[in-house]
C-alpha cells in the first residue's frame, strides 16, 4: 500500500517513525520565505527580529527575506508563521522547510 502524502511529508513512511507519535513540545525548526514591499523591507526586518525564535538569515534589496524560525517556549512555527505573514507590508510568507526533532 503506497502512504497517503500527508504520512509522507511527516515521514510516517518509514515503519520506524509512524509507530512514534511527535513528542509535544519537541524542539522544531523551519525556514520561511518572506516576500515585503522592497520600500517597507527595514520596519519588516525589525519586526521579524523582535519575534523571538526568528532570525533573518538573507535579505534581498527587492523585498526578499530567508527567516530561520525555532520554537521557543509557547510558541509554535506555525503561531510565528501566522504572525509573520499577518504583519503591515508583507506580502507572502511561505513554508519552505519545517522539521521536528522527535528524539
């Protein structure tokens, strides 16, 4: 039986890892594409960095931001994700790369 694409991205796939459910609270990390009007890119900059867990690691002059994400205490990626793609002047925030670390 070939795996439902969502077990795939989760790597349930794997016997080994589809037997263990993902630990809550187990240490997460992403990378996030920002797309921001080229004018506003410094007060996105500055609002990406005060989130905690997030550092830009690659701006582009044309508005294009790589952000790294860690999860930090009571707060998910996806909750940062949410906050990033919601903030004034951006104009896209896309998942590029989420992993868990369910050791």
């Amino acid at each position: 039986m070939r795996p439902h694409r969502r077990q795939f991205i989760r790597g349930q796939w794997i016997e080994q890892t589809a037997s263990k459910p993902a630990h809550p609270g187990a240490p997460e990390i992403a990378s996030v594409l920002v797309q921001a009007r080229p004018e506003c890119l410094g007060a996105v900059e500055d609002a990406i960095t005060r989130l905690a867990g997030a550092e830009i690691m690659q701006r582009d002059a044309r508005g294009k931001l790589v952000v790294v994400l860690d999860s930090v205490a009571g707060q998910s990626i996806g909750e940062s994700l949410t906050q990033i793609s919601l903030m004034p002047h951006v104009l896209s925030a896309t998942l590029v790369f989420h992993a868990i670390d369910a050791n």
